[in-house]
C-alpha cells in the first residue's frame, strides 16, 4: 500500500520510502538479503531494483520478475515517487 499507515500485505507499505534504508519499515518482515543490503531508495536503486529484484539483491524474498521495458520502468518510479510522499 502507498498510504500513510496503510497495511503491509504482500510486501511493505511504501509511504514514504524514498531516502529510506531498504528493509527498515516498521511492520514487515524482510529478508535479511534486503535489510542487509545496504540499499537506501532513490530513483536509481529503486529502478535497478525493479528491473531485476533477485540480481540487485539476492537472496530477496520479492516474488516479482521485474520489469524489462526502460520506458514502463521510468513510469512505475515516477508514480511511486510522487505516490508515497
């Protein structure tokens, strides 16, 4: 979820997770490949991770193939970015 205080269901709720270190959102459980990874979410770390979750980091637990086409990934950190603030 994106909203302030919104559930963390199939992964974290992201309000306000750019300049977040990666795997510190209260109420989730990360795997210790994120948590450890050193990772602090910007447009360029969220964009590689989204590109290809398991080669960025891994170890994740992300059930999630990435997204290959530049173009629908510029879109998707965009949205999240205005999204999540």
């Amino acid at each position: 979820t994106l909203d302030k205080g919104g559930a963390s269901i199939a992964g974290p709720n992201l309000n306000g997770v750019f300049g977040r270190k990666a795997g510190t959102a209260e109420g989730y459980e990360f795997s210790e490949a994120l948590s450890k990874s050193g990772i602090v979410w910007n447009e360029a770390t969220m964009a590689e991770y989204n590109r290809d979750p398991k080669g960025k980091v891994p170890g994740t637990k992300m059930v999630f193939n990435g997204i290959k086409q530049p173009a629908q990934l510029a879109d998707l950190v965009a949205y999240l970015k205005q999204a999540t603030q």
